[in-house]
C-alpha cells in the first residue's frame, strides 16, 4: 500500500510539473515573459500595452505591476521580473547618478550603454513621451502676461505667485538651478500646498505657477493649464522606454520588435490623454491601455 501510493505521489508530481511547464510557454512555444512598472498611473498604463502587445505576439504574460519607484531597478536586476518602462533622466540621475545633461540623444547612449555593461539590461527603442520636470502656469495668466516659456516667465517673475511643494526653492533642480540659466526670478510670492491640490490651487486663482510634469493629465485641459517650454534647456530628458533583461531578449529577440512598434506610437500629448482618462475621467488603467492598444491595431 505504501509502495502504491508513493507512485501515485511521483505520477502526481510529475503530471504538476509538466502543467508547469505548459503554463510557462505561450502559443508556439515561447516562455512566459514577466512585466513589471512602477507605481503611478503612466507606469501602469504603458506597462499594461506591453503585456498586451506581447500577448498579442503569442506570449504567455505575467503581470508584476505596480513596483514603488525606488525599488523598481533592484527588481529587475534581482530577476523578479523581465521588463518594464524606464525614463533616460531617471536612470541618469537616480540610478547611474551622472551629471545632468540636456541633450535626449547623448542622455539615452549613455544610459543605454551603461545599461548594458553594468546591470546586463537593454534600452530598446526610445518613445516620444517626455515626462520632464517643469512647471505649468494658468492659462489665462499666461495669455495676460505673454508667458509662454521659462524665459518669459523669469521678466515677469515679480507678478507671478507660485504654489509649491516646499521643495522647488530648494533643489538644485528646482529655483536654485533655474536662476543659474535664466536669471533671478522674484517671484510675487512663493506658498506651499499639498502636491495633489496643486491644479486645484492654479484653477482657484490662489496661484499663477506650480512645478509640474510635462504628461500630467490636468494638462490636458489647455484652457486652463499651459506648460511652459524650457527655451534654454536647463531640466534634461526623461523620455520613455523599454528596459529588458539580457538574457530574456536573447532567448525571445521578437520582443524588441514587439515593443518597439508600442513605443513608435506613443508621444507626450497621447499619454496626457491617456493619463487624463485615468486620473480625471477615473477609468481603469487596464481598460485605457486595452482601448489605445486596439485603436494602434487598426
């Protein structure tokens, strides 16, 4: 009897490991490619098209979403997961903690290279959204000055009140940085707010100016919100793109294809709308990605 049920043990285990093994590879064989992101709404968003585009291709996909920005590159070199979006200035700045520099092309070869060489990952292809640091300003305050980019607003810096997160007058990348490119800028006056109450603070007229990212979806609303450009280049590059594991990229090359063709049809003013459809329209990240990856499909 023991003997009996010692082989009906091993039948059972190996009928669970050959499951596993199917459950490993998608269609036509290929294995199952973990996707990772990070912990805001774009993150996921763009993390969710790449899980579909790869199923799509006939990957098996399993999602390992939602990674708190500073443990995200440990994850990844730590094999927890197989890919996920990255931005050139974070992994400049934060990561391989370089210099700042201004250029998109000289900060994505860098990276990209660095990647490669100290952490075995790959930057694929760069997308055109660029989620920088800036500021945004009220439109109306913008239009009543002629405000338009940073230069602008420095010769009107004495009219202008700014809401802040009680950092910006701080950081070397915040005023400090600033005043080293463009000048002084004697703001009217300088208050701090709380971070999520600061598009409410501009549209109540309780402030003309807040430091801002270039793809946040109260943006989307122009009438209401400008960003301002950075004539001058002071704030570098964070453009967006795939970060993947060396050895999941030489077992499965077509995901660089895959991925690739995702990043080719995204830009700046798409992901505010699609930010805006999470964060203002409060749909489902996963419903937002399921329906821009269709619409790129036909």
């Amino acid at each position: 009897m023991r003997k009996t049920k010692e082989i009906r043990m091993a039948a059972v285990v190996l009928a669970a490991g050959a499951l596993s093994l199917l459950s490993g590879c998608g269609d036509g064989g290929k294995e199952a490619i973990r996707v990772g992101s990070k912990d805001f709404t774009e993150s996921l968003i763009v993390g969710e098209i790449y899980a579909l585009a790869l199923e799509d291709a006939g990957y098996k996909v399993e999602r390992n979403m939602n990674v708190a920005g500073s443990v995200v590159h440990t994850a990844i070199i730590g094999d927890e997961f197989d890919l996920y979006p990255e931005y050139t200035g974070t992994a400049l700045l934060s990561v391989l903690q370089m210099d700042m520099n201004s250029d998109p092309d000289v900060v994505y070869e860098t990276v990209k290279a660095a990647y490669d060489e100290q952490f075995e990952l790959t930057w694929l292809d760069s997308s055109q959204v660029n989620d920088r640091n800036g500021l945004a300003i009220r439109t109306e305050t913008a239009q009543q000055y002629g405000i338009h980019t940073m230069s602008d607003l420095q010769a009107n810096a004495d009219k202008i009140r700014v809401c802040s997160q009680g950092e910006f007058e701080y950081r070397e990348d915040g005023l400090p940085g600033l005043a080293k490119v463009y000048g002084e800028f004697p703001f009217a006056s300088i208050k701090v707010y709380d971070s999520g109450l600061k598009y409410e603070i501009l549209a109540n007229g309780e402030a003309d100016v807040c430091p801002a990212y270039s793809t946040d979806a109260q943006l989307v609303n122009a009438d209401q919100f400008t960003y301002l450009e950075d004539d001058k280049h002071f704030w570098p590059p964070y453009y967006m793109a795939p970060v993947v594991r060396n050895d999941v990229l030489a077992e499965n090359p077509d995901i660089a294809e895959v991925l690739n063709a995702v990043s080719a049809k995204l830009d700046t003013e798409t992901m505010i709308a699609l930010n805006a459809k999470v964060d203002i329209d409060k749909q489902e990240y996963e419903d937002v990605a399921k329906e821009f990856y269709d619409s790129i499909q036909r």
